[in-house]
C-alpha cells in the first residue's frame, strides 16, 4: 500500500519541479539582463569593441570647439552621444582636412565571409546610434584621455557620398593587404552613412 501512494507523490514532485525550471530561467535572465544594464549605465565608455557602455565621464573636456587634436585616419576613438548618454568605439576619416565617422551598415562588412561575416552582421542588427544621431548631433569624443565636443552632421550630398566611399575602400584594400578586398554587396544590407564632425562649444553639451 505504501509503494502504492508514493509513486504518484514522487511524480506530482517532479512534474512540479519541472514545471518551475522555466520560470527559474526566465528570472536568471531576466537578472543577467538587468545586471547587464546596470554595468553598461556605470562605465566609463564602452564595455568592449563590439558592446556600447555608457557616458564618458573621465578625461578633461577641451573647451575650445575648433582645437584640432589632429586625428589621423584610422584612428579608433571613443563616441558618445549626448542623447542617448551611451559610448561606442567608431573610427576616423580624414578627408579633405575635415573629420569624418562611417556608420557601415553592410557596404563594407558585407563583403567579408565565416565568423567575421556573422559577427558584424549581428552588430548590424543592434546599431541604432546613427539614427539617434538625427535627433541630436552633439557628441562626445575621447581620445588619448582628451574629451572633444563636436556636432555630427550627416552626410547627405551624393557626390561627397561617393568621394568619401571611394576613400574609405582605398584604406580597405591597404587594411587586408594582401587579400582582396571584395566587391560592394549586391543584396542585403549594403548602406553606409558619414557624419562629419564639426566644432562644437564644450558648453552646449
């Protein structure tokens, strides 16, 4: 009789546990996630190359909007905006003295291939600063612990367009030297925008 009455109480036990493992999951990544945030909210720039951090807050801030810290062409700078408060690592043009930032949304990385294909695209996915970009063009941007204030302003002249796409291919052919640097995507995401940064005063930030 005692075996009898404990083998549906062991099975009500199980099935009860296992109706909880999904629950238990769901608030683990619930937690992650917001541990997560709260990290992202707290740094001091970016969390990694690829993963946005949050506002710069450390290294003097250059009251002068048309001091020139000379960026060079490949340089890799920290940028935040000031509406998000969020940071990312972007890299520079230089183009006929002015500076610029390309936002590739599949002109370049759509012509990689494997895992660096894969990773870039799901960047991709998740990149939503340059649209934030239009709302409010001030930026930030940090470099060798020097904070710059500048206006983003995108790039909307075809010629121009076309001028800086052709530049910034040329630095790709010398970047993967010797490998070929493919032909521009015919399908899919194939888009890439440039902002150029002109001054801005510290105090309008």
């Amino acid at each position: 009789m005692s075996e009898t009455t404990t083998a549906p109480a062991s099975a009500n036990i199980t099935t009860t546990r296992r109706r909880r493992w999904p629950w238990i999951l769901l608030l683990l990544l619930m937690l992650g996630f917001a541990t997560f945030r709260v990290a992202q909210y707290r740094s001091d720039g970016p969390l990694t190359d690829l993963i946005p951090g949050g506002e710069l807050r450390s290294g003097e801030l250059i009251a002068d909007p048309l001091m020139d810290p000379t960026f060079e062409t490949g340089a890799t700078v920290e940028l935040q905006l000031r509406s998000p408060a969020r940071s990312r690592y972007v890299g520079l043009m230089r183009y006929e003295g002015a500076l610029y930032i390309p936002c590739d949304l599949g002109f370049m990385w759509g012509r990689f291939e494997g895992m660096t294909r894969h990773v870039l695209h799901l960047v991709y996915r998740f990149k939503s600063w340059h649209q934030d970009v239009l709302a409010d063009g001030a930026v930030v941007l940090r470099y060798d612990g020097k904070r710059y204030a500048r206006r983003a302003v995108r790039v909307t002249d075809s010629a121009q367009l076309e001028a800086l796409k052709a530049e910034l291919e040329a630095l790709a052919r010398a970047w993967v030297a010797p490998e070929v640097l493919g032909p521009p995507p015919t399908s899919g995401p194939r888009d890439i925008w440039f902002f150029r940064l002109d001054p801005l005063s510290a105090t309008q930030l």
